[in-house]
C-alpha cells in the first residue's frame, strides 16, 4: 500500500489506522509501505509523528518494510542514524517471491516519463529539502532551490518550474502522472528499472489505482469527491490482487478542498497610509 500522506487535510487517516486494526489482528507475514505514508512536505516532521501517534504505535507492531517515496524521503536518511537498531527496514526499492515481484514508490517513473530535463539527482534532492520545509503554501522557498542546485548545478527555468509544478499541484489532478502508467505497463520499463521480461511491477506514487498480468498500482488513502473505497495489492504465494477497504465516514463527511503546495506563505505587503 502506499500514498496514505499523514499530514495532508484530505487524507483519510481514518481509514487508515481502521485498516491497521485488522492487519494487527490477521498478522500478515509482511507490510511494505510504498511510499509517501507521511506527508512531510506539508507538515513538520515533529508534529506529523505527534499528531499521528496512534497510527505510528500500530505500525511499529507489524512486520514493515517501508520503501520510501518523494514526500517522506527524509525517512531513508532518518533510518540510517540508528543502524543497529533500526525500527524497520527502510529501502529504495525491494523484490519479493523469489525476486518475482518488484516494488517501488514510483516518483523515478515520474522523473522517467516527463522530467528528463530535471533528472533523478535534482527531484530526490528537492523531495528531501521538501521533507524540511515545514508549513507549506505560497512559494517555494528560495532556500530549496539553493539546496538542489548544490546537489544537482544550476537549475533552469523550464527545470525549476516542473519541480514547482510538483509541489503545488496534486497528484491526483496532475494529468503527466497518466503517462506513468502507458509506461509502466511497457516492455521499455526494464531498461529504466532494470526489469526481467516475468517480473511484475507493483508501484503508487499516481494516485491511480489498477492492475493487469505484470503491473499493479497501489493507488492512495487520499479522499476526491465520490471516492468509496481505497486500494491496496495482497500477495499471496506468486498471486497478486488489488484489495478495497472503504473510506471513512469522518472522510466522506469532509469538506475537500485543494490548497497550495509549497514551502513558505508570501510576505503580505503592508499598506501605506495615504
């Protein structure tokens, strides 16, 4: 499962610490979390994991390995600090099954598809200065972009805007997101992510949940209007399914609204008197 973002108005987390109570009552073997489960872009890291802590208790009750995505990249460097006694298992990518399945968050396939001018260094250091950027809405803080062009060189505008794009557009309304998918079903997947032609590819990041013979999206816990049910893939021995549990009332009932995503809100100019 993946894309439950904790920290974003139109999460339902709800339904997310209800789907928890059932896993801790089935003990599944394993829990890979895909990605973006935190929403660190939108909320300080510190008071996300606080407002969240039921949620957190239960998950560190189950056997998790977390893969993680672009708004919670901080968790890949957080789990290195404490190696020999790591509260689970934190990867970029993982295989499964005999190295059947293949499951990763899917923002590199974002990158892939219509960031080429960015390219992967860039977004992963512009996800990970997101990860701090604390309180979101207004623009993205000149500071971020400092950051990345450390990492990465100078930026461009066309490359600046595509980073500025992802972070105030959502996913679930970013039409390049649909590009993902054509490819992500392709045979051209493997040269990106060094794919076997029977590997089944199971990743989130769109927000768009589907599965056919060899590719699976886990889809998002994010409410849109109308939305009754949230996705997840079950494996079971080489069998792949993708599983419903349904929203929350509490989330049905919430007025949904679309905010702003960035790092700082603008300076409001003050008047001058006449």
């Amino acid at each position: 499962m993946s894309d439950v973002h904790l920290g974003y108005d139109r999460s339902d987390a709800w339904a997310f610490e209800r789907f928890l109570d059932t896993l801790l009552a089935q003990r599944p073997d394993k829990l890979v979390l895909l990605g973006d489960i935190f929403d660190f872009w939108r909320r300080s890291d510190a008071d996300l994991l606080t407002e969240n802590q039921r949620i957190v208790e239960k998950l560190l009750q189950l056997p998790i390995v977390y893969v993680n995505g672009n708004h919670d990249y901080s968790m890949l460097k957080l789990s290195t600090r404490f190696p020999e006694q790591p509260g689970f298992k934190v990867v970029t990518s993982l295989r499964l099954q005999n190295q059947r399945f293949v499951l990763i968050h899917g923002y590199d396939l974002e990158v892939f598809t219509s960031m080429e001018t960015v390219g992967l260094d860039a977004y992963e250091a512009f996800s990970e200065a997101m990860c701090h950027a604390g309180q979101t809405g207004g623009t993205v803080a000149s500071w971020i972009w400092a950051f990345v062009e450390l990492v990465k060189g100078k930026l461009d505008a066309a490359g600046r805007d595509l980073l500025a794009k992802v972070a105030n557009e959502p996913a679930e309304i970013r039409q390049t997101l649909q590009k993902i998918d054509t490819f992500a079903k392709s045979t051209v997947r493997a040269i990106p992510l060094g794919l076997q032609p029977d590997d089944v590819l199971i990743f989130g990041h769109t927000h768009r949940p589907f599965k056919d013979d060899r590719t699976a999206n886990t889809g998002s816990w994010v409410m849109e209007p109308g939305k009754k049910e949230h996705t997840f893939i079950e494996i079971t021995d080489n069998v792949f399914d993708l599983k419903t549990f349904p929203v929350s009332q509490e989330a049905a009932n919430a007025s949904l609204k679309y905010k702003p995503l960035a790092a700082y809100p603008r300076r409001k100019r003050s008047k001058k008197k006449p």
